[in-house]
C-alpha cells in the first residue's frame, strides 16, 4: 500500500463566477459520465503554472475552461486563506500522474458582466460537457462528495457577497 500523506497539494485557482441575477456557473466535467459521480457539476477551477500568481491563473482558467475573457469577468473578493481537499482513496496515485494528494486552492469571486453568449466550452481544451447557472444554495449538492466541505466554506464566505 503506498503511503500518499507524503505526497504535496496540487496549487490551484477556483473561479465562483456570479452572474447579475446571483446564480453560479457550473459545468459538468468531460469525464463525469464515465467517473463514479456522473451527476458532478463544478466551478471552474486548475492549477496554477509555475511563476504564475493566482489571479492570473484564476483568469487563465476561466478563459481555458468557459471561453470567458477578463473583459466579462471583475473579481469581487479572493478567499481569506487558501483551501484544500484530499483526493479520495480511488483517485489516488491516478490523477495528476500520482504527484499529489489533493489540491491547494485559491478562489476567486468574479462578477459576470457579459451575456450568455459570451460563454463557449468548446474549447481548444475542453473541460465541460454542458454548462448552467445554478443557485448558490444547490453548490454542495452538485459536486462530487469529496469536495462537498470545500465547496460549503466557500458559501459560507462569499455567499454574502454574490
């Protein structure tokens, strides 16, 4: 059995995008129909490269993964302290070629100031199957279970401000 608890946190930015009428982007993973949580939707979110700061990797991501560009997108507010999630036992030693144990995530609340149309996931990289706006409160219901935590304390701290 390989110990993982030695293994570092993957550095990532996650994206709360917030439209006008206060609901969230979230898009279901390319991969989430054939994963063990085919009903997962989540916010943007990816690592940040090295000698890349998180906002620009926040905004990179947001345009890599949603098509939306920064002249559709402010930041509102940028957590208080970094957040981090274990990968659950399956997942470990698979994803990231094995190199972490999980993530260590900076997020950012951005307010959407484009239109819907300003949206496009067929991108060159495409992470998302579909995509939709979704009323906070439904955040930890939708992603997979062991980001549930993660996903509820970044409620608790920008909710008021969406």
């Amino acid at each position: 059995m390989n110990d993982f608890s030695a293994l570092p946190y993957r550095p990532c930015a996650g994206i709360m995008l917030a439209n006008t009428r206060g609901q969230v982007f979230v898009g279901q993973r390319m991969d989430a129909p054939q994963s063990a949580y085919p009903d997962a939707w989540q916010m943007p979110q990816g690592g940040i490269d090295e000698g890349e700061d998180s906002e620009t990797a926040a905004f990179r991501e947001l345009e890599e993964e949603t098509g939306i560009t920064r002249n559709h997108a402010r930041i509102i507010a940028r957590s208080k302290e970094q957040y981090l999630y274990d990968l659950p036992d399956e997942l470990l030693g698979k994803i990231w070629k094995g190199k972490y144990r999980g993530q260590r995530q900076a997020w950012f609340l951005m307010r959407f100031t484009g239109e819907d149309k300003h949206v496009n996931i067929a991108t060159d990289h495409p992470e998302f199957l579909k995509w939709k706006w979704a009323d906070p409160t439904e955040l930890p219901d939708l992603i997979v279970p062991f980001k549930r935590d993660l996903y509820r304390s970044l409620l608790q701290e920008f909710g008021p401000l969406i």
